[in-house]
C-alpha cells in the first residue's frame, strides 16, 4: 500500500521596515527580526535615500539573513508611500509593519503571530510598551489593544499599528494606506478595515514590539492637532460619526497608560 506523504505549510510572514537616516536605531531594529524564532520570514527594509550610514547598517546583516532580507533605496513621497512599495514588494501571506527605531519585544513574537492566524482569522494585534532612549530597560507607557472593538474607532482608539498583522489578499482587495494623510494613514487603514469592511480579527495578549517615544503623531502640539483633525476627516471618509471632542477621549485614555514608577 502506498501512503502519500504528509506535507506541512509554514506561511511566509513579510515584514516591511520603512528608513530613512535611521542609522542609530535601525540596527537594533534589524536583529531583533533576526533572532525570531519563526523560520519563514520575508524581510523588506524600503530606505528613502538615506544620507548617513543607515545603508551600510542594512548591508552589513544582508548576508546573515540567507536571502531573507531585500532592501531598496529610492526617493519616495513620505512614509506611507514607502509602506506601500514595501507592501507591494512583499510575497508573504501575512504582511506587518515595523517601524525603523522600534524593535520586537521578544524572539517569539512572530511565532505567535503565525500560530494565531486560524482560518477565517484576516488579521491579528496585540499590545506595545514605550520606552526612553537612554534607559531601554524601564517602561514609560503601555498600550493595550485588548479593549479595542470597532466602534472605539470613534473615539480615537485603534489597535497599537505596529502589531497589527493582516493577511496579504486583504490589502490586494481594499486597498493599500492613503496618500491623502500626513500623520493618520493608519487610523484611516483601521477604519476602513475594521469599520467599513468588516475584517475579522483576534487579539493577542502578548507585547509584541517595543516602541522608542517620539512618534510623529506626538512629537508636538501642532502634530497632535493635526492627528486628531486627521483621525476626524478618517471617520468621516467611512461614514463613521465622530467630531474632535470624541476623538480627543484618546488622549485621556493615554494619562492612565503613562508607569510612574
């Protein structure tokens, strides 16, 4: 009698890490994906012409991920178009985004992520914690998504982006981040996906990626005023009822996820 041998599928996970002039925190940003316990890992870094030695940073692990890792260096309209030629680039069957001077949390994040992924799950997310520069071992803030259902989107409140990974055929079918935003264009993806189309996701509980503080969203004032009028023009886009008072609750929701200690 002849038995079929029995194959198992490990899907490919992309990540795409989007540089520019980020020489001084890329590095750690690169090893942290490269200790992941997880073996299919597709790596994207999508450079926009960087003028310090972020490249040679990139150069320098190119080798050691065995053909994992792809890299391009061009000029690019902002962030978000890189994400999206990252995207575009990407083959895997899940696809995340890791930010340039953030770093996974721990070798087994991706792990996670891939064993999370049922069928008819399109996306997963989970938590972040914030830290200072100078001190990397000390948590400044935690942000948990574990409260997080769509109609929060309202109010400002969306999964921590940075954790969010979602399927590829999800982005080909709805589309890839708005060009239209300087600050909010993934407030505007969460609202299209979570509101308008419906996806289906589960939380992780589990810190996926730590984050420096800095963000451009909170980098001043002006930005957060500009996030905020953004993150109402999203809504809006979608249909979705909200005005700056309610999108405003998010920064009260912040105070409590602030470590004193």
């Amino acid at each position: 009698m002849l038995y079929k041998k029995r194959t198992t599928f490990i899907m490919k996970i992309s990540i795409v890490t989007v540089t520019y002039n980020s020489a001084s925190t890329i590095e750690s940003t690169i090893l942290s994906v490269f200790k992941q316990t997880y073996s299919n890992i597709e790596y994207w870094l999508i450079d926009g012409c960087s003028s310090d030695n972020t490249l040679d940073i990139i150069r320098k692990y190119e080798q050691e991920f065995n053909g994992r890792l792809h890299w391009i260096s061009e000029k690019d309209k902002g962030i978000y178009d890189a994400m999206n030629k990252g995207i575009q680039h990407c083959t895997g069957d899940i696809i995340g985004i890791l930010n340039s001077d953030d770093f996974f949390t721990s070798n087994d994040v991706v792990e996670k992520i891939a064993k999370a992924f049922d069928e008819g799950i399109d996306a997963v997310y989970g938590d972040v914690h914030f830290i200072h520069n100078d001190n990397p071992d000390k948590c400044v803030r935690y942000y948990s998504s574990a409260i997080f259902n769509p109609m929060m989107l309202r109010f400002g409140f969306m999964p921590a982006h940075p954790t969010f990974y979602v399927r590829r055929h999800i982005y080909e079918k709805y589309g890839l981040y708005s060009l239209h935003y300087k600050i909010a264009s993934d407030y505007d993806m969460m609202v299209r996906l979570f509101y308008k189309y419906h996806i289906k996701a589960k939380y992780i509980n589990m810190d996926f990626v730590t984050m420096r503080t800095g963000g451009a969203s909170t980098k001043n004032i002006r930005n957060r005023l500009l996030t905020t009028k953004e993150d109402v023009m999203a809504c809006r886009n979608y249909r979705l009822k909200t005005n700056l008072f309610l999108i405003s609750f998010k920064y009260m929701k912040k105070i409590f996820e602030f470590k004193l200690r």
